[in-house]
C-alpha cells in the first residue's frame, strides 16, 4: 500500500449542511477500495489564489490516507463528476507504508489527545514542578552565557576595526 495525500477544494458557497454529503461521500470511498484513512483536516474556507469558476474562496480539505492506485482513480473520478468539488491535488507521500504501524501511530495520537482533553497532564515532581522545565531553565541560562560570551568578542573586533582605522589616517 502507498500513503497519499489529497487536498479538495469545495465550492464555499455550499452550507455547512450542503458541504457534508461531499465529504461524508469522498471518506466513505476510502474503506470502499480497501484503504485507511489516517487523517481527515478540516482547513476552511480561505481566498484562493486566482479566480476559479468565478469564485474567490474557496473550503479546503485535507485528507491522508493509505491506498492502491484504484482508489486514487476512484477519488479523482469522484471529484471530476461532482460539480460542487472547484479542484483537487493528489501527492503520493510514501510506497509500501505498514498499516499496522501507521494504525498504531493512529491509536496513540487519539489516546493522547483523549488524554489532552480529560486534564490528565505528565508526573509532578515533590517541588511541584515537572522537572522539564528545571532543565530548560538552565538550558536557556547556558544560551545566555554564550551569548555574553560572544557579544564580547563582537566588541573586541570591533576596537581592532577602529585601530587599524587611525592607522588608515595617518
């Protein structure tokens, strides 16, 4: 199986209700050529960048997903046939991709997130911080540093450049 990504471009004068059957029917036709969809994203309407049919914007879609090449020709056809659909691209992302590890990619982005939205947040340490952040303090104190450390040779050249100036003069 081949990983792609195809991004539509929908009419943006159809309602939220005219544009759902579109895209309930472009998903749908994923699992019915024996594909798996990985990611369904949801752009919104944005201005295209040159007029199509006359339009100005346009709804984006962004769909990743796992397939054969008949299910590319399936979705293309799809999308030659539907009038509300102004355009479509399809990029082959990756060839023979594992579904199950891309599955399980998916499984743990949804228990994640799941976990995002419950609160649930990492481990407190006894001083009531995470411990991350102790690192980065003192992650960014080293930058500091280093940067100190080099404004000061900047200056250094610069009383060079001024020296051999005065030289110039005499």
């Amino acid at each position: 199986m081949q990983r792609y990504e195809t991004i539509f471009i929908i009419d943006p004068d159809l309602s939220e209700e005219g544009r759902a059957p579109v895209v309930e029917r472009i998903v749908q036709l994923i699992p019915q050529q024996n594909g798996v969809l990985v990611e369904e994203d949801h752009w919104g309407a944005r201005k295209l960048a040159y007029p199509i049919r006359k339009k100005q914007r346009g709804y984006y879609l962004r769909l990743d997903y796992c397939g054969n090449g008949p299910l590319v020709d399936e979705l293309e056809r799809f999308c030659r046939i539907d009038e509300r659909l102004l355009k479509y691209m399809t990029i082959k992302l990756a060839d023979d991709v594992d579904v199950d590890q891309i599955q399980a990619e998916m499984a743990e982005r949804a228990a994640a997130k799941a976990a995002a939205e419950s609160g649930v947040s990492g481990e407190v340490d006894e001083a009531g911080g995470s411990g991350e952040g102790d690192e980065a303090g003192s992650h960014a104190k080293d930058q500091d540093a280093d940067s100190d450390e080099a404004s000061s040779d900047d200056n250094d050249d610069d009383d060079n450049v001024d020296q051999d100036d005065e030289k110039d003069k005499e």
